[in-house]
C-alpha cells in the first residue's frame, strides 16, 4: 500500500526557490524535467518509504538525491501512513540535514 505524501510548509518553500532560480537561469525543460524526477522519487518513497538513506544527523530523517542538483529531507510518520517531505534543497545550499 502506497503512503500518502505530505509536503511541509519548508518543503514548499525550499521548492519554490529552486523554482524560482530556475525559471531565472534555464528553460522550462529543465523546470519539467525536475518536476517529472521529484514525482518519480516520491513515488519510489510512497512505495518503499526506506528506499533512501539515513540522514547523517538524524535517525528518523531520510535523504532522497532527486537529481545532480537537487535533493529533499523526508520522514516516514507510521502513524498516519504519511511520509512527510520536510525540506527541499539545492546541493549547492549549505545542508542542515
């Protein structure tokens, strides 16, 4: 059974940036391209929520490469069948997870 995807409100906000940067720097290919992968890797979570690595700073904390420049920050909330994406980051931005 596929877990529900929840995107916090610093998940939004680190995508909208990414986004944003985007739209200033590149084409909308690449901005579909990017929404196409992170659909492909939630996904792949909502399936096998363990799939991704442990954050090294944190037990609980997951850490999905969604593609060469962009990564996001989940954890899996077993009580509500939720996976919740806590933050969405370039590779470039100095990590907090």
């Amino acid at each position: 059974m596929a877990l529900k995807i929840h995107w916090t409100p610093r998940a939004e906000k680190g995508l909208d940036s990414v986004l944003e940067y985007l739209e200033r720097e590149w084409t909308v290919k690449e901005i579909l391209q990017l929404e196409k992968k992170i659909n492909q890797v939630t996904g792949q979570i909502s399936l096998n929520p363990n799939l991704y690595a442990k954050s090294e700073t944190s037990k609980e904390l997951h850490k999905a490469v969604v593609d060469k420049n962009n990564y996001l920050v989940y954890r899996v909330n077993k009580k509500i069948s939720t996976i919740e994406i806590i933050n969405f980051r370039g590779t470039k931005q100095t990590p907090k997870h």
